[in-house]
C-alpha cells in the first residue's frame, strides 16, 4: 500500500492482510491514524517534504528510503517500533545520502541500521526516542562517512557496530542526551565519535575494539561520569591501530582502564575519583599511551605498563598511594609530578622522565633504563633509589631528596656508570638522617660522585649517618652551624670511607654546648668549631667521642673574644688545634688520650691579676692528655726551656715566683703539690708572674717528664 499526500491531510485508512505501507508526503502535514490497519508492521518513508504523524500503529519497522530528504520530522508512536532502517536505492552505484527525522515517542528498545551504499549527515539525519532505554547503531560497509543525530535522555546502552572505514559519528541533540547512559559498546573499522559537548554522566562500562587498519574511537568531547557519581568506571579498548581518545573521567568510585591490547595509540583525559582507586593496564599495548592528570584523593592510582612496547606518559598523579610499573617495557616512560602518602616507579628499558614526587616513602627503580634520566626533587622520609646503571641519574647527573615533615629521615640511593651525584635536605622536623647505597663508578670527576647536605633548616639534627653510603669521590661537608635543641647541639655523625669536613660555626646566642660524637670512618677527616661572636653562652665543647677508622681526623677549634662563658673544651682523638682568647678566662682543655698531634694557641692569653692564688685560677688555663707530639703555642719566639723540676711554695704564687727565672721570652716547666705547670717570662729580672705580661698553664692528667719538653719558635713540644 502507498499512501501519496501533496496537501496537509488527516488520514485513517483501513488496512487488512498487508504488512508493509509507504508514505509520500510531498507537501503539507500528513496526519496518519492506524486504527484499522493493525496489520501492518513496517512503514516506509518515500518523501518527508512534508511533516509526517503516524498515530495508533503497531509496527516494528520504519524505512527511510533514499529519496527522503529528511526535511521534516516523522513522528510515530508505535510501542513495537524496534527498527529504524536508512536504505539506498537498491540500483545505487555510489553511497547515496540518507536522511530521515523521527519521533519515536514511545519506542523503548530501538534499533538503527545505517544500511550499505548509505551516508548520513547530522543535519538530516535525526532519532528522536525519548523513552528508549537502549539504542543499537548498526552501519554497513561503506567508505562515507556517517554523522546521525540522537536524542535519548533515558537510554542506559548503547551498542554500535560501524563496519564504515569512512567513520561514524554520534551527535547528541541537547546536552543531557546522553546522560543517563551506562553502558557504551563500539566496534568499529573507521573512526567512531561523539561530537557533542554533552557528558556521559551515568557511563559505568565503556567496551571499545575494532581490529581495521582505520579502526579509532574518539571520546575527546564528552566528559565520562560526574564528579558526584557514585558509581564506578570501567574502560576497556583492544585494537584501535587508528588511536583512542577519551576526555576527563571522574567520579566517587573506583576507575579501570583496561588497554593491554590496544595497538593504536592512547591518549585518556584526566581521571579523577574522590573516594575510590584509578587503575590503568597498558602492559600488552604496541603503541604510545598518554594520560592526563590521575587523582585519587582517598584511594591508589595504579599504571600497569609491564611489558609495553610504546612511550608511556602519565600526567600529575595525587593520591593515597601511587603504583607505575613500566618494568620490561621497550619505550620511553614519562611521568608528571607526583603528590601521595607512598610512590614506587619502575621503569623499563627506554629513557625515564619523572617529575617531582613528593610522598612519605618513595621507590624508584631506573635500573633496566638504558636510556636518558631525568629525575625531578624527591621530597621524602623514606626513599630507596635504584639508578640507571649506564646514564647519569636525576637531573643532569644530581640525585635531589628533600627531607619531608617526619624526624627520621632515610634513603638509599644506587648509581650506575653514570654521574650520581646526590644531594639531600634536612627539613625543620628532622632528627634523624640515615644515608646508605652505592653511587657506583660514574663521573669523570671526583665530583660528580659526591653527596652534599643542607642542613640549614635543621635544627633539631641528632644523629647523622652515612656510613653506609660507597662511591664517593669527594668529601662530604657537613654544616651544623644552625642545630640547637634545649639549647645545646649535640650530634652524633657516622661517617663512610670518603671523607667529611665538619663545621660548626653556631650564631645561636643561647647555645651552651657543643657536643659532637661518632666514628667518622676512613678519608682525611676535618671538623672546624669557630662559633660565631653571637654565641656568647657557649660552656662547653666536647668532641671527645669523635674517632675514626682506615682514615685520619683533624679538628680546629677557634674562640672569640666574646666567649666569655666557655669552661670545658674536650679534643677529639684526632688531631686537635684549639686556639683560646685572653678574654675567655679559666679553661680546661682535654686533648684526648691519642697519638695524633694537637696544638692548643695561647699566644692570646695572659694572666689579667697575680696578686693570689684565687685570681691567677681566673684566667689559668689548664690541659690534660698533653702527650708526645702534642705542643702549645705561646705569645712569643721563645728563647730557652728550664725544667725547674719540684718547687716548694705555701701558695702557687710563691711558687711560681720561685721558678720562674730572669730570662725574657722564655719558658719555664715546674711541679708544685703534684701538678705541673710552665711558666712563659716575659720581661728580664720579673721572678714573680707579672699581670697581663706572663703566661701561665697548668698540665694535667698524667704524669709528664718536663725533660721531654723542647721549645721552638713559640711553641713548647712534647718531644
């Protein structure tokens, strides 16, 4: 039956043993009631010139044929309509377009076949099936494109089989079309789209394929889910040699990528999901794979990319815990910056670019690269670092780990044939740094294989440990000029076969104690204490638990006038070198039950008041473990040495005064009531010690043969 209309009409044709009817609507609105031709089960649309109402029907299948121009809508209401068909002509030598609109107002599973030999547009080609819960899209082999347009607010599937090289493409008629959309399944020969700025905020699972050399999904202009979704999303791509490309996805569950089997390249949006976990598997693709920002704020972001054969390029990545394995894969890996609780990357065999991390334990393992590095900051408590072996490692050749806000700091870093130069920070809530590992054989100078401390934020450093740290090339400085804890700085530093420079110039003027401890290990070891003129509470210095071994160790310890207050200076059991002002009084000095040689500079220092026993204690300097080829420097060259062997005397001034003999600059050796001091003369004919002239020092501790004593220059040595 064909029903022709040239003029706006209201039909009710009564229709029995047919099954199909065509409409030609050339003019007008053509109302078409199919009361009586329950029959009938498919329609075709010859022309559309003109608006179409088919009312009351029953059947399954509407057509439209070629020669729709798909200028006016077809409105049906038919509650079986299950097929919508565009066809050619069935003489078409060429595809041929198809064009139709249509209302399906009470369609509920719909079904739409782009036939063979057809193309569409979006501007004549339109479904409209606002009750639909799933949508099929079926397109025939052709190399045209197809662009249809589709309004379906309700549908949960969409199921598209596009076997068109030339493409097929998706545009939502209003942007909440597709927003209640869950299921999404595509496979495709040509490129598939959906051009809109609509979201999918509903999607749940999205399955992608399509093994043609042209086979290519385009996501990049629909957003999938909502930052207020609840449920979770899963993305699955094999194929697709032509490329994936999808926009943001976010929401509250968890979000899986599944593109092991992707042999296109693959560039996702931004994945972003508040309370669930981001996991992406790439470990089968042949191809590049990119990926925007990932954020999990209260879950884990895992990449997957073991055994991939493409570059490997992750965006930012925050989250609770960070996993990125790109263990045996062959192309390069790049990741952005990276902000968790924990990180551990693994690279694989091609060049590594990492970005910052910033995280509360860090592992990363560059030791398959055998391409470039490049490592950004590593800001952390915890970190274990596994270099490349054959390039240099972090950032032009310097490994960079910042202290995060915990006490106990620890990292192990490993480096290859490279440069592995390492530097660490303390932070203000350090107290604990623990350094190990092997910075290998690298470098073309000593440098290039060196670890530098800052340790300036530090304050509360309490123990220092790099004992366990190899492949140093140059010695290590270390600063400890800011560290004060209830008012002392007390450190106790471990040190590794290379050697460590130590100073110590505090400008705290609260400090009262300098106390530094520890086996400094092999190397020329130097510690430098020179506290500033600001650190005026200073009383004591004790470096008596430094030691060392396979090396050497030398100490300088310099006062300033302004130390008025120091008491107590203990040497180390290296090789010492205290220089004392005039105007830091009374001090006693242990230099160390050792062999090495120490000096203590007193070229500085006199006796202000002689006039009793009690006032020459004021300013006497007093020395102990003064042992063989140990010397102190006095004020002038001297010109003789006298033992004068033991002296009686009520007090030590009558002593003094009796020892003392009547030859300028020089120096006299005496034991009174079992201690032995020397006397420096300054001026002929002064027996008595003359105030703020003579010198004097007091030697204590074990006895000492004042024979052994041999002057020279302005020092007196023990032979």
């Amino acid at each position: 039956l064909v029903i022709n209309s040239t003029t706006a009409a209201v039909l009710q044709p009564t229709v029995v043993n047919i099954e199909k009817v065509t409409v030609n609507n050339t003019a007008g609105t053509l109302t078409l009631s199919m009361t009586n031709a329950s029959g009938v089960n498919e329609i075709d649309i010859k022309s559309d010139a003109g608006a179409t109402n088919i009312a009351s029907s029953t059947a399954s299948v509407l057509n439209f044929l070629s020669t729709a121009e798909g200028t006016n809508a077809v409105t049906i209401d038919s509650e079986n309509l299950a097929t919508i068909n565009y066809k050619a002509a069935t003489d078409a030598k060429a595809a041929a377009e198809a064009s139709g609109k249509v209302n399906a107002s009470e369609a509920t599973n719909l079904t739409i076949n782009l036939e063979a030999n057809t193309k569409t547009t979006n501007t004549n080609a339109e479904v409209i099936a606002e009750k639909a819960t799933s949508i099929t899209l079926n397109v025939a082999e052709v190399k045209e494109a197809h662009d249809i347009k589709l309004s379906t607010p309700k549908a949960t599937s969409l199921n598209v089989e596009s076997k068109s090289v030339g493409g097929t493409k998706i545009t939502a008629v209003n942007a909440t079309d597709l927003d209640k959309l869950q299921n999404l399944n595509v496979v495709t020969d040509g490129k598939f789209d959906i051009a809109t700025a609509a979201t999918l905020k509903g999607i749940s699972t999205i399955n992608l394929s399509g093994e043609n050399a042209k086979s290519q999904v385009d996501l990049s202009a629909v957003a999938l889910g909502d930052a207020a979704a609840a449920q979770g999303i899963v993305l699955n791509a094999s194929g697709l040699k032509g490329g994936l490309s999808t926009k943001s996805i976010s929401t509250t569950g968890d979000i899986v990528a599944n593109l092991n089997n992707t042999t296109g390249t693959v560039s996702l949006g931004s994945a972003t999901t508040k309370t669930g976990n981001v996991t992406i598997a790439v470990n089968g693709a042949t191809n590049s794979v990119n990926t925007g920002d990932l954020q999990a704020t209260a879950g884990s972001v895992v990449v997957n990319a073991e055994g991939s054969n493409g570059a490997i390029t992750v965006g930012n990545v925050t989250a609770a815990s960070a996993s990125i394995n790109g263990g045996n894969s062959s192309g390069a890996m790049t990741v952005g910056n990276i902000a968790t609780t924990s990180a551990s990357i693994t690279s694989g065999s091609g060049s590594t670019t990492i970005g910052t991390v910033v995280a509360g334990s860090v592992a990363i393992d560059l030791s398959s690269t055998l391409g470039d590095v490049a490592v950004g900051k590593i800001t952390s408590d915890n970190v274990l670092f596994n270099g490349a072996k054959l390039k240099d490692n972090g950032t032009a050749g310097t490994i960079t780990i910042d202290a995060s806000t915990g006490a106990n700091f620890v990292a192990t870093v490993n480096g290859g044939l490279g440069k592995d130069a390492l530097t660490v920070k303390g932070s203000a809530t350090t107290e604990t740094i623990k350094i190990a590992g092997d910075l290998g054989l690298g470098g073309t100078t000593p440098a290039d294989q060196k670890l530098t401390l800052d340790l300036d934020a530090s304050t509360k450093l309490s123990s220092l440990d790099i004992s366990g740290l190899k492949g140093l090339g140059a010695a290590t400085a270390i600063d400890l000029k800011n560290v004060v804890v209830d008012n002392k700085l007390i450190v106790d530093i471990k040190g590794n076969d290379a050697a460590e420079t130590i100073t110590v110039a505090t400008p705290t003027a609260t400090l009262t104690e300098i106390k530094l401890s520890g086996d400094l290990g092999g190397g020329e070891n130097s510690i430098s204490i020179t506290p500033t003129a600001a650190a005026v509470a200073l009383t004591t210095i004790d470096l008596s638990g430094l030691t060392f071994t396979g090396g050497s160790l030398s100490t300088t310890i310099t006062l300033l006038a302004e130390h008025i207050k120091i008491a107590t200076i203990n040497g180390s059991l290296g090789a010492d070198t205290i220089t004392v002002k005039d105007e830091n009084k009374a001090v006693t000095i242990d230099l160390g039950d050792d062999t090495a040689r120490d000096i203590v500079d007193l070229s500085a220092v006199k006796t202000a008041n002689a006039t009793s026993d009690a006032k020459i204690a004021e300013d006497l300097i007093s020395i102990a473990n003064f042992n063989t080829g140990d010397s102190i420097k006095f004020k002038a060259n001297i010109a003789s040495y006298t033992n004068k062997g033991a002296i009686d005397g009520v007090t030590l001034k009558d002593a003094i005064a009796s020892a003392n003999g009547d030859v300028a600059n020089s120096v006299y050796g005496f034991t009174w009531k079992g201690d032995t001091y020397l006397v420096f003369n300054t001026t002929n004919g002064s027996g008595s010690l003359t105030a703020d002239d003579d010198q004097l020092v007091k030697l204590i501790g074990t006895s000492i043969d004042l024979d052994s004593l041999n002057a020279s220059n302005t020092d007196i040595i023990f032979a």
